[in-house]
C-alpha cells in the first residue's frame, strides 16, 4: 500500500532534520575502510558536513575511538593484520555506547572474508549496510559463487534475508539497489532515490555506509529512520547529479557538489521511502 502524502511529507521533514544536524554538529566519522573507497568516503562525509578520519592502526585505536562520534567498518580489500584494529575499534565503541556500522564488502566471496564478518557483525553494529548478494550471504552464512564486491541480486530479493538477519543480530539492516530496504526486523521501508549510474562508480556503495554512520552519528536513538533518510538523501544527490553528467567520472564529481548544495526545498519535494510488506 502506498503511503499518504503526510506520511511522505513526515519522511522528507525528517531526512532534512537529520542532514541540517549532520551539517551543524559535524560529527567525526573514524572509517577503518578499504583502499578504494578512502578518497570518495572522505569526500562524500565532508560534502555531507561531515568530518572524517581514516584512523586504522590498533596502536591508535585507545586514543582516538573515544573522541569519534561513531565509527564506519568496512572489509572491502580485508587481510589479516586489519582485523584486530576493525574489531577493536568495534568493541571499544559499543563499550563508550558510540555507534558504529558494518559494510560487508564481498560477504560471501571467500571462507575468510565471510567468518570475519560474522565476527564483526558479533560485535552488535548498529547498521548493516550491503547490496542484495551480501546480505543473503551474510544471513546465510554461506559462500558461493559471486560476482565479487557487486551484487548478483535485486535488493528486493534479499527482503526476508535481511530481515531474519535484523533479528538475530539485533542490527538495523540496510540493503541497497535500485529501491534501497532498511528494517529492524519488524518495519521495512524503501527509499526509492538514486540512479542506476551510481553502481558505475566504485566506493558509491562503500561511501553511503559512511554517510549512513553520520546520520546515525546525529541521531543513534533513531537508527532506523537515521539509516533510510541517508541512504534516501544519497539518492538524491545522485539523481541530481545525473542531470548534469555525460557519465560515471562526472556523476562522481555532480553527486558529490549536489549533496553539499541539498536545500530544504528540494528535499522535502524528493525524499520517497514508503513502507514495504
Ligand atoms: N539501479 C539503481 N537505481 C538507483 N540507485 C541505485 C541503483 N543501484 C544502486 N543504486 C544506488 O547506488 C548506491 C550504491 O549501491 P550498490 O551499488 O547497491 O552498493 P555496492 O556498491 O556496495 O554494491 C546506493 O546509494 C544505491 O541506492
Ligand atoms: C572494487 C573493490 N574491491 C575491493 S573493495 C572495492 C570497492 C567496493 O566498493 P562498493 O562496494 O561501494 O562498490
Ligand atoms: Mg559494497
């Protein structure tokens, strides 16, 4: 069923809440994430207003964990000396009461990669935020045949799979594609912004986990409506952008100068999470 047009007006006032505080309070984001992604992460929290710091030697973690606003986990090129510092940093977040969430790069890619992140997700994120072949892989907690760090699956096919992992890890759960699900396992909701372009660019997956850890950041009390209204604002940066773009490389750029320039208006006039079955 559809949502009235005051549910969606409560969304869109809610989305901008949320991106008016990110931008006020600029929270410190630690992001323990793969080489790819650093450049467009950092980029896409500091357009968000956002501050952030790519802080992954365990060495650190004692002194700079505690002055982060929440932390950002991502295993996307993952050996084995990383793990201690991403699982460390976990720890010591959930101990401080600091949010933190996981982006289970290529879940189901490898024996390795998947045990570490059942570890970490052990480790009670907050949010889970993957594509559609990640979080089947992950609430399976099997590997198989993959297509690496993309995903070989609509979003909307890994609704139930999302949804029993929301229940047995006590993490709100986020699945993004062409429509993005967010559930605690209970509510489900998509945000239905974006642009099929941003799957062209690599680190837009990676990037929006980091900015979902800011809006969660301004507001853990409310992970769930913090993780949609991200993911939704994402989008629309992205939509915004493709107006302007001959292709990927400058999709990148426009999405980028578009979240940084997101007014009320525009907004409250885009935001489109309904409630889903
Ligand atoms: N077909 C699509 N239409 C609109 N937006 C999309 C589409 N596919 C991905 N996106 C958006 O691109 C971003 C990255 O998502 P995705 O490609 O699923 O992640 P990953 O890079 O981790 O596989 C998200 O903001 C998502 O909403
Ligand atoms: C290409 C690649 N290889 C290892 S991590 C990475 C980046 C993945 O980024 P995203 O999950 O946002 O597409
Ligand atoms: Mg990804």
């Amino acid at each position: 069923m559809e949502d009235s047009p005051e549910e969606s007006r409560g969304w869109g006032a809610q989305a901008w809440a949320q991106l008016s505080a990110v931008r006020q309070r600029s929270p410190l984001i630690q992001c323990i994430t793969n080489f790819v992604s650093m450049d467009l992460m950092a980029n896409t929290l500091l357009s968000a207003g956002a501050s952030p710091a790519m802080v992954h030697s365990l060495h650190e973690i004692p002194d700079f964990t505690p002055n982060v606003q929440a932390l950002c986990v991502n295993v996307g090129t993952l050996t084995d000396d990383w793990l201690p510092a991403m699982k460390s940093a976990a720890e010591l977040a959930v101990r401080l009461g600091k949010p933190w969430v996981l982006d289970p790069v290529a879940a189901g890619a490898s024996g390795f990669r998947l045990r570490a992140c059942l570890e970490l997700v052990g480790l009670r994120p907050s949010v889970i935020r993957g594509n559609g072949s990640e979080i089947i892989a992950l609430s399976k907690a099997s590997v198989g045949p993959t297509k690496g760090v993309d995903s070989s699956h609509e979003s909307t096919d890994a609704v139930e799979a999302a949804k029993s992992l929301a229940q047995a890890s006590g993490s709100i759960i986020a699945v993004s594609g062409a429509v993005d699900i967010v559930t605690d396992g209970e509510r489900v909701v998509g945000a239905q912004n974006g642009v099929a372009m941003m799957q062209r660019i690599t680190a837009t997956g990676c990037s929006v986990t980091a900015l979902v850890a800011a809006f969660v950041a301004i507001d853990p009390l409310h992970a769930f409506e913090a993780t949609a209204s991200a993911l939704s604002i994402f989008g629309i940066a992205g939509e915004i952008g493709m107006d302007m773009a001959k292709g990927p490389a400058s999709l990148r750029m426009h999405l980028l100068d578009s979240l940084y320039g997101l007014d009320q208006a525009t907004v409250l006039r885009r935001v489109n999470i309904i409630n889903l079955p």
